[in-house]
C-alpha cells in the first residue's frame, strides 16, 4: 500500500471512530470512567457575505479511548 496524506487521514479517522465506539461500549463499567470520560470541542464559522451565507457547525468528541486509537492508527501506518 502506499503511503500518502489521503492514507494518513484514512488511518486516523478510522482510530478515531474504533477509540470512540470502544469508549461507548465501555462507557456502562463504572471503573473505567476515566477512559470513557470525554471532552465536545465545538467549532462554528459563519460569515454573512451578502451573496452567500454559510453557517459550519463542527462537533468533535475526544476521549482517552479516542485517543489511543489515533496513537494505535499512526503506530499501523508508520509500519505499512
């Protein structure tokens, strides 16, 4: 396979979303609540321009689990 950016993004996005779904998964066990624990960053641009308007919500949830999953997802792509 060859390494590129697209590849990379690939690689952490899906670490990301499995770090995500085990943290749910793991979110009823009340002794691992410091992993399962997680952060919303939110960012919104909009800009009234007077032709076009756009108004851009992004949410973004981070969690331990997500982010070991984005460690484990670089360690697999730097070993491609």
């Amino acid at each position: 396979m060859k390494k590129n950016a697209g590849t990379l993004i690939l690689f952490l996005l899906l670490g990301w979303l499995l770090g995500t779904w085990v943290s749910t998964l793991l979110e009823p066990v009340t002794m691992l609540s410091f992993l399962t624990k997680s952060t919303t960053i939110d960012w919104s641009p909009s800009a009234n321009l007077n032709i076009i308007r756009y108004n851009i919500d992004l949410h973004l949830k981070m969690s331990l689990l997500s982010l070991i999953g984005v460690i484990v997802s670089i360690w697999l792509y730097r070993k491609l």
